[in-house]
C-alpha cells in the first residue's frame, strides 16, 4: 500500500509544476494561503527550490505578505544563502519593524552565517522595538558571547533573570557563562624595527595585565626599550570605564625615567556610540619630555557585517604651527572579536604613536613626512583562552636630522594572551 503521506507529497509536487506553468504565463492570479500551505510542505520535504519558487511568485502579486517573504528569508537562511535571507528579512523590519518572529529569524540568520557584529547589532536594534523581550535579551547575550564579550553577555542574560528568575533557560546558560568566563589576562607583545640605513635595530616589548569588570576593564603594563644602546622602562596604567549605555571612556597614565620615554603621559578620550553602527570618540594625550608636546585626536568608526572601519586623525600644536597627522584601519573579522584580519595606512608621525626622541634635547617629532601601512592577523586557540597576533608594518620615512632624506623601516610585532579566571 503507498502511505496517504507520499501521496499527499505526490499530489503537492504536481500542484507546484502546474502553479510553476501557470506562472511562467504571467503574474500570480491564485490563491496566496493556499499556495503558501503548498510551499511550506514543500520547503519542509527537501524541496526547497519548488517552495522559493512558487514564494517568489506569490509575492509578485502580494509583496507585503511578510509572513510569505519571511519564510522564504528563512528558506535562504536554510540553505546557507544569508544574503539573500538578510536582503528579504530587511525589506519586511523596514515596513513591519514591530515584527518580533522576522526579528528573530533575521539575528539567527546572522549568527547562523557567522556574521557575529551584525547579529549583535540587530539584537540590540530588536530591542529598542520589544524592550526587556527575554527572547530577544537571549539572542542578544548570545551575541555577545560569541564576539567574546561574556560579562557583556553574563549582564544581559542576569536583566532576564531580574524579571523572571524562575526562567531555567536563563539560569542554565548563566551557569555556562559564570564558568567559562575568565575576567583575567596576562600578555606578552614584543617587536623590533630595522631600518634600511643610519640606526641599528630598535626592540620593544611590553607585558600587561588585565582585568575585566562591570565598570569596566583596567590594563596594568611594564614597556620595555632598546634603543641607541640603551635600556628603558615606563609603566602605565588604562582604564576603560563604562559611563552609560552607549558612552564609555579611555584614561591613560604613564611614568618612566629615561630618554626612551615621556618622564610622564596622560590623556583622555570619550566614545559615543551612534545610529547605523557608528562610533565617534574625541580626546587628547600630552607627552612630557624637557618639553611638553600636546596632541589632540578623535575617531570614526563603522561597523558594518563582519567589517569594521576607522579612522584616527592626530592634531599636535608647535612652535612651527599644527602638525597633523591621520591613520585609516579596516578589520575583516571571522568567528568573534579576536579574531580578524587587519590593514592599515597612515600618513604623517604622530608622537601618540612615536613616542620618543632621536636625541634627549630634541623636541618630540612631528613634523617628518613617513607613509606607512601595516598587515596583520591575529586569532584564538582552545576555546578562545589563548589569543595570538602577529602584525607586519613597512614605512618609508623622513630623516630627522636631514630633511629630505628617507630611510624604510621594517617592523615586525608578535603577541600572545593568555586569559584566566
């Protein structure tokens, strides 16, 4: 005997050929309910192509039918074509943005495609729509957990649990993140310069320690110097503290007694998130030498998929007038945060970035004329506790004591992170 579910599955197939034929003719003149019943056994039977066909075709005649353009985003989503999902799940959030499923399916689809920034961008765009939605506040923490943000993720499945502390879904992956969270790191960076011609080969390395609080994170570190057959040291403190929703701060001090360094840096920064992925942020640093040398920056970024964007310009006031100098970044990100390719190129020196003198009289450099761009990659290995980085820089700079001579300087940069509870 042929089971009644062949049959139907056989009667269903026949009636999308037919409704395909028919559509090939012209534009869709049936009904939408039943066409879209028939499209949904057919999706759900490994027919998928049959069922995005006859979806198109209803939603020539009836393209708000979000329910129809949902599902077949979902279809997409399916078959690993998350373009095609988000281009369709945007079309229905634009016209229908109090459409809490479409948002839903439209973050999983990010997720499902790896696109992590986005996920969580959308995650957190949902919610100005559906404010303390516990489903839409998982999505959102889980986001958060996979661009490696777990306090992030801990804070926002625990607003769950404030409204609703009975809900076990929310307890259990509270557990699971209380115990992979690690808010401690130590690390290691080191990196040497050689230059094609006049200076021997310059060292640096620095070794940090981290922690992550709700406030925010503080980073302790000891930069170590060989330079002009010289040994230095400078320590130095940054703060990362969380002011409110989307406004958070930078502080920086650093103390050394050598040549190689500022006797005494400090500055400050604020960033402000903005709509459409933006981040603004503007502050200074001042770098103490036998003179004082005041710089003042500000950034724009934008993230974007898996891309994120910036730009970093340095004003620095002389005797001689304003030196300016700007850097352009872009990051390709994979899996998480700490994952990612980076290019970078900028035009001008910056004593933020080249924070020391040629020669203890001198005054900071500002004004020499150097190109640079730099390439690097970096990752994470057993599940995500250890972060590795490696970053090659090539510039071609301006001689300090013989204006328009230039020499390359090749620069290497390994790093490692070792993160603990």
């Amino acid at each position: 005997m042929i089971s009644k579910k062949i049959v139907r599955l056989t009667f269903v197939i026949c009636f999308a050929m037919v409704f395909q034929m028919q559509a090939q003719k012209g534009k869709y003149n049936g009904n939408p309910d039943t066409s879209f019943e028939t499209a949904r056994t057919l999706a759900f039977n490994q027919q998928r192509k049959q069922a995005q066909d006859t979806l198109s075709q209803i939603l020539t005649k009836y393209p708000d039918y979000h329910e129809i353009r949902t599902f077949l985003a979902s279809t997409y989503t399916w078959d690993a074509e998350y373009e095609k999902a988000r281009k369709e799940f945007a079309y229905v959030l634009k016209k229908d943005p109090k459409n809490k499923a479409t948002w839903i399916a439209a973050i999983k689809n990010e997720s499902f495609g790896d696109f992590k920034i986005k996920a969580l961008e959308m995650a957190t765009e949902s919610l100005k729509h559906f404010p303390d939605d516990a489903e839409l506040l998982y999505l959102k923490a889980n986001a958060q957990e996979s661009n490696n943000n777990p306090l992030d993720a801990l804070n926002t499945i625990q607003s769950v649990l404030d409204k609703n502390p009975e809900d076990q879904k929310a307890i259990d992956y509270k557990i699971s993140l209380s115990q992979g969270l690690r808010n401690n790191s130590f690390g290691i960076k080191s990196s040497v310069d050689v230059y094609s011609k006049v200076f021997d080969p310059m060292q640096y390395h620095t070794l940090k320690l981290s922690r992550l609080t709700k406030y925010g994170s503080i980073i302790g570190k000891l930069n170590l110097s060989r330079r002009f057959n010289e040994n230095g040291a400078q320590f130095e403190v940054d703060l990362y503290p969380k002011i409110t929703k989307g406004l958070y701060a930078y502080l920086n001090l650093g103390l050394a007694n050598t040549f190689l360094f500022p006797d005494v840096r400090y500055g400050a920064e604020l960033y402000k998130s903005l709509p459409h992925s933006l981040e603004v942020s503007l502050g200074f640093r001042t770098l103490k030498y036998s003179s004082t040398t005041n710089i003042y920056t500000g950034a724009i970024g934008w993230y974007t998929g898996n891309s994120y964007w910036s730009l970093r310009p340095y004003f620095t006031p002389g005797d001689g007038g304003t030196s300016t100098s700007a850097a352009l970044n872009y990051r390709k990100y994979r899996s998480n945060s700490e994952n990612y390719m980076s290019f970078g190129y900028s035009m001008g020196v910056s004593p933020e970035v080249n924070q020391f003198k040629f020669d203890d009289a001198d005054a900071a450099i500002v004004n020499l004329k150097t190109q640079r761009f730099n390439i690097g990659y970096y990752f994470t290995t057993a599940s995500n506790k250890n972060a590795w980085g490696a970053q090659f820089d090539i510039a071609h700079q301006e001689i300090s004591f013989d204006p328009g001579s230039y020499f390359w300087i090749y620069s290497l940069s390994l790093s490692w992170d070792l993160k603990f509870k």
